[in-house]
C-alpha cells in the first residue's frame, strides 16, 4: 500500500473521530431533553407530586443514607448536564429530603458536576466551530475573559440574571480553563443553593398548611443584598487591574 493511500485513510479516521466526538455528546443530550418532554415530565415533576410523594420519598432516604444521598448527587447533575427545567425544584427538594447542611452540600455537588459535564460536551462539540466563525468580537471577550476568569465566574454563578444553562456553556466556548470553571462554579452556587435549600428545609410546614413555597425568595432585598455585595467584591480584582493599567 502506498505512502498516500496510509495518509488519506489516517485523515479520514481522524476527522471520523472528530465528527463523532462532536455529534454523538449533542445528539445524547438532545435525546434526553426529548424523552423528558416526549413523557410530560416537565408536567408530573413538580411541587404537588412533591407534596404527594413525602411521606415516601423521606422514607426511602432514611432507609438508604448515603446511597440516596449519592444517588441524588447523580440524578442532580444529570439534570444539569441535560439542562432539564427543573433545577430549582431539584434543590428546594435537596433541602426537604437531606435537611439544610446535608442537603447543600448535595446540591452544590450534583449542581457543580453536572455542569462539568455539560461544559466538557459544549467545548468539545462546539468550541472551535464556533470560535473560529465568531468573528473578532468573541475573540475579544475571550480574551478580556480569560484574564480575570475566576471573578467573572464568580459574579455569573452569584448574580442569579442568567439562567444556569447558559452559564454552564458560554465560559466553554471562550476558552475558560476547566479548573477556573469548576472553583468559580462550585463555590458562586453556594449562596444561592443556601437560600432554597432552607425554603425547602421548612416545606412540610408549607404542605401542611396548604400552601405552596416562596420561589422569589431570593430576590427579597435582605437576601438578595448580600449576594450582590459578594458578586461586587468578586470584582474587586478586575477593578484593581483596569486602574493600575491605566495609571501604569
């Protein structure tokens, strides 16, 4: 066999393994997305199947300990990595099954994972394609982005203006180093998940008087407040560096 031919036959592999690592990561995740909707999910997932469930679900997590919990973990960042809309209900869930602490915790590592994972798929499948068509102007807040990473992480994960999603993949198409994305997104979730976890900390009581939990809690100004205080110090340092530049 000629020289040519072993060359022709090694791009065509590559660029094979390529199209696969790009297409079969979005087609997984389209399916999923699919399949949550194709079933109603997105109708019996929610507060009243909650509400139905309880005495179950609380149940099932005494009897299991550290299996449920794990399990949770699991089932929390598959919901993330497929962005599936029940997020929030997910962690106001965390808190009624697993109690303030425990239940943070959980959420904040079914949460964190399940953002890797989308992150990692976004960057593989659709980092370079759209970097290299985006044009100057991304190649310009990638590189502002780059350079004070972690404070931007930090304010995007606190500030809750975006939806989570959207956060989990902007950063992988700018090139955001995965270690800065794993701190800035593990720890800029942690007021936030606080917040609903404590709502649903206290949901038995609200089930039991009938009612249904606050989901605007957290844009209450005494907790809200402080969270944009953090998100202004997670700026501080991008601050410092635009005034020393300039003096400089």
């Amino acid at each position: 066999m000629s020289q040519p031919d072993l060359s022709a036959r090694s791009v065509a592999s590559s660029t094979g393994s390529t199209l696969l690592r790009r297409v079969v990561p979005l087609a997984v995740l389209t399916m999923g997305l699919g399949l949550f909707f194709g079933f109603g999910l997105h109708r019996q997932l929610n507060f009243d199947a909650l509400r139905d469930n309880r005495v179950w679900l609380l149940d099932l997590v005494a009897h299991w300990g550290l299996f449920a919990a794990l399990g949770y973990i699991a089932f929390y960042a598959a919901v993330v990595a497929f962005s599936l809309p029940i997020g929030l209900l997910m962690t106001i869930t965390g808190g009624f099954l697993f109690g303030p602490v425990k239940g943070t915790l959980i959420v904040v590592a079914g949460a964190t994972l399940g953002a890797i994972a989308l992150f990692l798929i976004a960057r593989t499948a659709l980092g370079d394609v759209l970097r290299a068509r985006a044009g100057p102007f991304v190649a310009k807040l990638e590189a502002g982005f780059k350079d004070n990473a972690l404070s931007y992480m930090f304010v995007l994960r606190l500030v809750p203006l975006f939806p989570f999603w959207l956060v989990n993949i902007v950063p992988a198409l700018i090139g955001v180093k995965l270690r800065v994305y794993a701190i800035g997104t593990f720890f800029g979730i942690i007021p936030g998940t606080v917040v609903y976890v404590l709502v649903g900390n206290g949901l038995g009581a609200v089930f039991d008087a009938g009612g249904e939990p606050d989901l605007k809690t957290i844009f209450k100004p005494e907790i809200i407040g402080p969270i944009l205080g953090l998100a202004v110090l997670a700026l501080v340092p991008v601050i410092y560096k635009k005034i020393k530049s300039r003096s400089g």
